[in-house]
C-alpha cells in the first residue's frame, strides 16, 4: 500500500509546504502519530523518538530556555520551522528571534538534535547540509548514548566544528547567547 492510499490523501511531483499543512490527521490512531519533515519538496517520515531522547531535548529546551535574553526563544519539537515553500523542519529543540505565531516561517538561530538510531544518518547527513544550505548559524547534535555535544557554526557558507563535548566536561556556546552545557548532566 502506498503512503498516499494509506493516508487518503495523494499528490503528484514535489510537495509544498502548504501541501504537508493540509495533509489529513493519520488514520490509524492505535499507535504513535508519525511525524514528517519536507526538504526540498521530499516528505520524509520519521519514527516516534524513544523516552530516553524525549529527555534528553527538554533538558537541552529548559538549559536554553532559561538561559534566552529577551527576544530569543527556546522552542521544542513536536513543531517546527519553515525555512522555505519546499522545506520543513522538526528540530528537537530550535532557538528563534521571536515568538512565531503558529508556525516558525525563517532561519532558526540554532537547531539542536538528539540522535536516535532511525535518525542518526539523516541528522549527520540530510539535515546538516539543509541546515547549512539555509543559512542556520549554530547547528548541535547530541548523542544520547555517549551523552557527546557537537556544535557546528555557520562560517563562511559552510559549518566549522566549534566543539565536540564529551558527558564529563563542560563547554559554554556563545551563539545564539551564552549558556553552559555538559552532555553528561542532562541525563540527572
């Protein structure tokens, strides 16, 4: 069966924004509602995160969150970002300049995410190279597993590794404002 015979729901060439707004409600509601990003017009479905992720991002959520100066907010999945007509991301956790009133429409100050083993590649791969084609100026993996920080920012077009953070130490971001992370810590 395929995804559109599965939803009720079809459409033909590369999907819109607009398009996965409108998309109906899943059908099934025996198990998790699946969530689903669009890059460059391609719908990708992505599995239910596990508890120990969940966590770990409204950890990362709260130390951000408490730490945002006036006119930053902290924001967490599930909701996303529209960074363009083809393109929408679920980050776990996304910095924002404003409060967006329904939806993010822009490029988020930072986007943070928490590796799963369904996600792991298209975190490392996919979303990176989108992140950086669109201009997102910090970009963070955290790996639940190892409790690892990796934080890349925006230099020249293209991401520089700024810090690679093992459970045990602590490193203070200075973008998109100061705040002092240590992996192992999130997980207390």
């Amino acid at each position: 069966m395929t995804l559109e015979a599965e939803l009720g729901w079809a459409h033909r060439g590369l999907l819109t924004v607009a398009d996965l707004l409108d998309m109906p409600d899943d059908p099934d509601e025996s198990g998790p509602t699946p969530r689903y990003e669009l890059i460059d017009g391609m719908l990708i479905a992505m599995a239910p995160a596990d508890l120990r992720h969940v966590y770990i991002a409204s950890r990362l959520w709260q130390l951000l969150n408490d730490a945002a100066p006036p006119g930053f907010w902290a924001l967490q999945g599930p909701g996303g970002a529209i960074i363009d007509d083809i393109t929408w991301m679920e980050p776990d956790v996304f910095v924002a300049p404003r409060v967006p009133d329904r939806y993010f429409e822009g490029v988020p100050l930072l986007t943070v995410e928490v590796l799963s083993p369904s996600n792991r590649l298209y975190d490392l791969t996919t979303k990176f190279s989108r992140y950086e084609r669109a201009g997102v100026p910090s970009y963070w993996i955290v790996d639940p597993r190892e409790l690892r920080l990796v934080a890349w920012e925006l230099r020249d077009g293209r991401y520089a590794e700024i810090a690679d953070v093992a459970a045990d130490q602590a490193w203070t971001a200075r973008t998109p404002f100061e705040v002092t992370i240590r992996p192992g810590a999130l997980l207390d």
